[in-house]
C-alpha cells in the first residue's frame, strides 16, 4: 500500500466498514500525519492525537469562519447547512459557557441516578416485546429494536419533548445529519426541509417554557439564557445532532461486544464497576468514531510525526486508529475488559456523556439478566453515511 494513499477515500470502502482496523493500523505506522485530499490533516499516533485533544493552547475549536471554510462551495448557500455551521460556530459565544453548565447540572451521576427507573422502565419493556419472540426462534434486530428506541425514550424525556413527537423528530434529525454528509442535491434539499421544521418546532417549545415551565432541559436552559433564542437553539442542535446518534451507536457497539465475546459475558452481571470496565473496552475497541467529525485549527505551527503542520491548519483525530496502538494498548487487537481504561480516548467530554452511559450499561446487565444466550445471527449491516463515523443500520440477533 502506497504512503501516497488517499485515507478518505480507503475508509470509504465498504470493505472498511467492515474493519478498517488494518488499514488503521497501517497508517499509523506508515503515514501518522496524513495530509487528506480535502486538506485537512489525519493523526493516527496515540501521543499525537492525545496532544491534539488535551492542548486546547496548540489547537482549538473551529470559529465560524474556520467551519465555513470546511464546507463544499455547492452547499454554502443551503439553510441546513447555514443552521449547523451557526450551530458549531456558538460554542465560541461568551453565553454558551453558562447554557452548557445548565445542560451539565441535569447530567450529573445524581441526576443520572434519579432517571434510573424510567430507563428501566422503557428498557423493560422493550425487552418485554422481545421476549416472546426470541422463543418463538425469531430474528430480532437489537438496533432498530433496543438501541433507538430507548434512546428516543429516555432523551426526549430529558429534553422535553412529548412522546408524539420524539420519533418525527429523531428521524427527521437523522435524516439531515446523512443528508448533509452527501453531495446529493435532492437529500440537500431534504436537509434544509427537515431542519426548517425542527428549528420551528424548537422555537415554539422554547416559548412555551417561557410561559410555563417543566421539569425538562428546555426549561433549564431558557431559565439560564438571556434572551438570545438562537444561541438557545444552537445548543438544541447540538444536542440532538451529538448526543442522541452517539448513545444510539454505543449502544449498539456494547450490544456488539455482548454478543461477540460469550466467555466475557460474566462481567455484565449486575455488578458496577465491572459492567463499566466491559463498556470502556467495548468503545476502545471498536470505536463509534473513526476520527472527529468536528476539526481542530492549529494556532500555530507544529511539528508532529516529522510533518509540520501550519498555523491555521485543520486537523482531525483518528480515535480508533490511537486506542488500539501497541505502543499503549498490550495487544490492542484483543477484548479484554481487565485493561486500565484511563489511558483511553474518546471525543470529548460531553454533557451527556453519562446518562448514555447508564443507558449502555442497562442494556448490558439487562441482556446478560433476561436473554444470556443470545447470539448474533449474521454480520450488522453498516451504514454508508458517514465516513467519520461507523454505525450500524441493522443488528440481528437469536437466542441460541
């Protein structure tokens, strides 16, 4: 394999969708700072991507102008694209600091806690649904049937949205999230009507917490805002567009390893902390993302890999080519939910990062409690959307 390959276009392949995990590592033993047909740079190596993640002085977040400049010239003058990039950009507002504290103080392991009996509630019946199939001998898929609906459960009850409205939603958001990862003009256009609907949907939600408050986080963060609705809409956006498809995907990676490692299951069995040692190596395994969708600028110039990367360069991190590097991860290519998960990577520390955690967790200890030998029945179906990120569309499984 040439030094001079283009990785876009190898991840790409459907082959990688599959396990991109020798060209991952090529790469990074090959070409650890890969400068990309689109521009921007790849890094592969742990050190390097752990510096480019921790060093929020060597680089930092994109500002509008640096996003505008990530987005294709054909797409610039679409609403939906015009939404994320305004979106993205207010991470950079002086308010937004206080909007996300809002947002964290409902995440907290407290909080979490308290929401337990309602994910297990809707967890329970989902598995309650699926029960009786399973004995049947039927073939159930445990993404469309256990990884997005209690996802769409519990962060609609979070953010305030009513049952009624939760799938419309979701799949509308979804929908322009794949839409604005094509160059397909009509799903473009599909982007910007999907998005017009929401942001509508949002602003009306909005002023109805106005008037009357709830206990959900759209009253928390019109509670915390100052009047500015569109930066309290971005952070709705954010939201949906982030958290909610990355608990659907980890969902499904733990489902993943669950069903993958029969031996290991013991570790599911109810106890905490090694049911969290199970999913951390789940996620550094076989990583939802391959490298970040959202880039990095370098302030100034650095030298990383023997490349030097210019002042004002776009950089993006390959997370699943660096949580299995030998050089950190003995035997990186092997589940083994004993190794010390501190030294693993992840995208970033998200508001809510532990309520989908909890949610994962649930899903563990539950199959291990109610369905202990289930199996896969057959390969998951990968996505094509994203290259960024590999996800799955389908997820069959059988009890044995």
């Amino acid at each position: 394999m040439s030094a001079t390959i283009d990785a876009l276009a190898e991840l790409a392949k459907p082959a990688q969708r599959q396990d991109p995990y020798p060209f991952l590592h090529w790469l990074r033993e090959n070409d650890p700072v890969h400068r990309t047909n689109c521009g921007f740079y790849l890094l592969s190596n742990y050190d390097d991507v752990a510096y480019a993640l921790q060093r929020p002085d060597a680089f930092t977040a994109p500002d509008e102008a640096a996003m505008w400049r990530e987005v294709g010239s054909g797409k610039r003058s679409h609403p939906a694209v015009k939404k994320l990039v305004r979106a993205f950009a207010a991470k950079n507002h002086p308010c937004y600091a206080r909007l996300r504290a809002a947002i964290a103080r409902d995440m907290t392991p407290a909080r979490v806690s308290q929401l337990r009996p309602r994910i297990l509630e809707h967890l329970g019946n989902l598995f309650d649904d699926l029960g009786p199939r399973l004995v049947a001998g039927e073939t159930v898929d445990l993404h469309a049937e256990v990884s997005v609906p209690l996802t769409q459960y519990v962060f609609a009850d979070r953010v305030g949205v009513p049952d009624v409205d939760r799938a419309w939603i979701a799949d509308t958001i979804s929908s322009m999230t794949r839409a604005l990862a094509s160059d397909d003009a009509r799903l473009v256009l599909e982007a910007d009507r999907a998005s017009n609907a929401v942001e509508d949907y949002f602003r009306e939600r909005v002023a109805e917490r106005r008037s009357a408050p709830r206990d959900d986080l759209i009253t928390r963060l019109v509670e915390a805002h100052d009047g500015e609705d569109e930066l309290l809409i971005a952070i709705l956006w954010i939201m949906w567009m982030t958290g909610y498809e990355s608990t659907i995907s980890g969902i499904d990676r733990v489902v993943q390893a669950f069903l993958a490692n029969p031996p290991l299951r013991w570790w599911c069995d109810g106890d905490q902390s090694r049911v969290q040692r199970f999913l951390d190596e789940a996620l550094r395994h076989d990583g939802v993302v391959l490298y970040t969708p959202i880039p990095r600028i370098a302030l100034s110039s650095v030298s990383l890999g023997g490349v030097t990367i210019p002042a004002g360069a776009s950089v993006r991190m390959l997370i699943a080519g660096a949580n299995r590097d030998p050089r950190v991860f003995r035997d990186p290519d092997t589940f083994d939910p004993t190794r010390d998960p501190r030294r693993m990577l992840s995208t970033g520390n998200c508001c809510g990062t532990t309520l989908g955690r909890a949610e994962m967790a649930h899903v563990l200890t539950g199959l291990q409690q109610r369905f202990p030998t289930l199996v896969a029945a057959g390969e998951p179906t990968w996505s094509a959307a994203s290259v960024a990120r590999r996800t799955v569309e389908a997820l069959p499984a059988r009890l044995a």
